[in-house]
C-alpha cells in the first residue's frame, strides 16, 4: 500500500462525507480535518495489507485500528499534499504534530519507525448538534479524591507521543497526582465544567527543590518520569516554607481539546498568574519558572509568552523552556491570546 493509491481504494466523495463530519470538532480546521481522514483511511488500509486483508474495491467506512502502524513524515507528506503544492516531509511532521495535541492521534517513536494510531472515539464521530453549547468552565482547587483519574487520563493523552504503556502511565500519573496534592495541594488548579463538575483542564505549577534544578539544564529525555518506569522521580517537590526554592516546574497545563478557546486559554492564564501570587507566599524566594515542550504546535504560545529555551534533545523536538516569574505575572491574558488568534 502506497500513498498515491489511497483515493483508488478511499474514493473522494467518501473522504469529504468523513472531512465534513469531523470539521470544527475539537479544534479541526477543513485543512485538519482533510489531512487526518487520508491518513485514518490509509493507516486502516496499511493494517489491512499487514494482515493480508486489503479490500479489493474500496473502504467502506472509516473505523477504530487494532494497533499502531508505522507511517513515515515522507508517506505524511505524500497523503496530506496531494495534489497541490508539496508540502516537505517536516511541514507534514508538523501537521502530525498538531493532530496529536488536538487529541486525534497518538504517536509513538521508537528511535527508528514512527509508529501512529487514530484515536476513533465515537464522540470523534458523532455530529454535534449546532444547538449544542460547549458548558462554561471555571476554575477551581484540585481535588484529589474526585479529580485525580479523569485528570491522569487528560495528562496521558497529552503526552500520548512518550507513552508506551497508556495504562501504566495513567495509573502512575494518577498515584502521583495525589500524592503531590497531600505534599502541597495550592500547587494543583483544574478547569471544571459548571453543570457536572467534571475537570476538562488541569495545572501543576510544581515547586522543585534547589538540588533538583540541575535537570533543566540537561536534555528534557533525562528528566522524564511519569511516562517512564522509572522508580524514583528526579524532581523532588519543596516544602511550603523552604527558602531555598527559586524554581517552579510546569508539570500540567492543559484543556482537553474539546474545550479549548481564546476564553479557556485566557482563563487558564489567569488562573496560573493567580495561583503563581499565591505561592509565593509559601515560597518567597520564587523567581524561575520552567516547562517543557514536547509538540511543536505550541511553538507560537512558547514565543509570545516570553519562554525560552534552556536545553534541548538532539534527536527529538523536545526542550526545557523558561521565563521568569516576575515577567510571567505581568503577562496581560487577553493580549496574549489576541496576538494568538491573529497570529
């Protein structure tokens, strides 16, 4: 199975019922949409052949893989630009790269096969009725007893590119989860929705002892935990009180992809720089805040709220990034996210 032989066998009226579907559901652009139903049809088809079982007319209907297919930024590029001017194979890897913090893909990278499976949820494929209104969210403490599974499954679809193990990880994000809110629980904010109070978003500002700093400054691979089997965590949370603590990690923050907006953004902003003021009161001496980016698309957030880079992977796309605190907190959210909507 090749590329170029998708619409012979994924006719084009097909491809558009399916674009047409999925269109504006969680962040899908016409030009996302487009390129994720050819690579769902052709990942399908490319199992299919794996397992001696390609159609020989067509694929009726788009549906959940049994398991990861390998797919290379070359094949991407082929699928998603066709037709038109050819987009290069890191444009493609872009676009995988954006499906997948919008929650339709998880990838995984072995060091040499790039490996991607569609997320085909049935919310993915039921039409939301245009009188549907996405609930009003607001912001609230974490609670450990009510949030920590659903948040836990939110953070590991976030870092679905690093997680070799989905149950693993969830269950270890999710032992984590609580036992940082017994340690320090005004670290943990959530984004909740005001008719069930589920939490759609979440945020870890993490306070990191002065001996655990040292790992900013090494590539971000070294310092992975939660989606590893790494035992003991390189990270080490301060006590409230600890004058010694200048650093806060950003080990959350995100909305699930259904939920995200200019206003949700603004609201987590917000709530961060909120949260941060409160901190310091537990911890004078802040004034380093770090994160780490693992999908490019949030490249043009990273560049206007001011981080930058302190290390970076040679092989992978990740880096530590910082700001400080002080330039942080007079960040204006509405301006932010304005120069985002234009940008």
């Amino acid at each position: 199975m090749e590329p170029k032989h998708l619409d012979q066998y994924f006719p084009w009226n097909r491809q558009k019922y399916y674009v047409s579907t999925l269109q504006r559901r969680g962040g899908l652009t016409l030009r996302r949409a487009e390129c994720l139903v050819r690579l769902w049809a052709y990942l399908l088809l490319k199992e299919s052949q794996n397992q001696g079982l390609l159609p020989e007319i067509s694929l009726a209907n788009l549906g959940p893989q049994q398991d990861f297919v390998a797919c290379t930024h070359r094949e991407a590029a082929e699928l998603f630009y066709a037709n038109r001017d050819r987009g290069s194979d890191r444009a493609a890897g872009l676009m995988l790269d954006r499906l997948a913090s919008l929650g339709v893909l998880d990838k995984r990278f072995d060091g040499q096969t790039l490996c991607i499976k569609i997320r085909s949820t049935p919310d993915l494929l039921t039409p939301r009725k245009e009188q549907e209104e996405i609930p009003e969210l607001f912001a609230d403490a974490f609670n450990p007893r009510t949030d920590a599974v659903p948040a836990a499954q939110l953070l590991t679809r976030t870092y679905a590119e690093l997680v070799k193990d989905p149950a693993a990880t969830s269950y270890k994000i999710t032992k984590n989860l609580r036992a940082w809110a017994e340690n320090y629980s005004p670290c943990m904010r959530v984004l909740r929705r005001v008719d069930n109070l589920n939490p759609v978003g979440i945020v870890v500002l993490y306070p990191v002892t002065s001996e655990s700093e040292v790992h900013f400054f090494y590539p971000p691979s070294k310092g992975f935990f939660l989606t590893t089997d790494r035992p003991i965590d390189p990270f080490v949370m301060a006590q409230a009180g600890d004058p010694s603590c200048t650093s806060i990690y950003v080990r959350g923050w995100t909305i699930d992809p259904l939920y995200f907006n200019h206003q949700t953004l603004k609201q987590l902003i917000q709530d961060t720089q909120a949260t941060l003021h409160r901190m310091k009161e537990d911890f004078p001496a802040l004034c380093d805040l770090y994160s780490m980016i693992i999908h490019p698309s949030y490249e043009e957030l990273r560049r206007l709220m001011g981080f930058e880079r302190v290390s970076q992977d040679m092989q992978r796309p990740y880096s530590w990034v910082y700001v400080s605190i002080d330039r942080y907190l007079g960040f204006n959210a509405v301006d932010i996210v304005n120069a985002l909507a234009s940008s």
